[in-house]
C-alpha cells in the first residue's frame, strides 16, 4: 500500500510527475508522455517501471 501525509501530497504528486515527465523525455519516449497525461493507470505503471513510487512496508 501506498501512502502519504495529507499535507504534502499535492507536492509530492506535482514532484512525481515532474520526475517521471524527464525521464521519459531523456529516454525519447514521447508517446509515453503523451499517454501518461491522459492515462492514470498507465502513468501509474510508469511509475513503477522507473521505481518512483514509496512502499510502505
């Protein structure tokens, strides 16, 4: 399960994306950027893909 503070989660979340968003653009991967805009579950799957997302244990 995921999780985080209430307070912070607009900021982690902008950050996330951010993070995510260069990545993909260093990678030259264009059409994924244009799909993870649009597509949760898929931006959700790039998340784990580059281990961006914080388990809880």
């Amino acid at each position: 399960m995921y999780t985080i503070l209430f307070d912070e989660a607009e900021e982690r979340g902008e950050k996330l994306v951010i993070t995510l968003m260069q990545k993909l653009y260093s990678l030259g991967r264009n059409e994924d950027v244009q799909k993870a805009v649009f597509d949760e579950k898929y931006r959700n799957k790039l998340y784990e893909e580059f281990e961006l997302l914080e388990k809880n244990k």
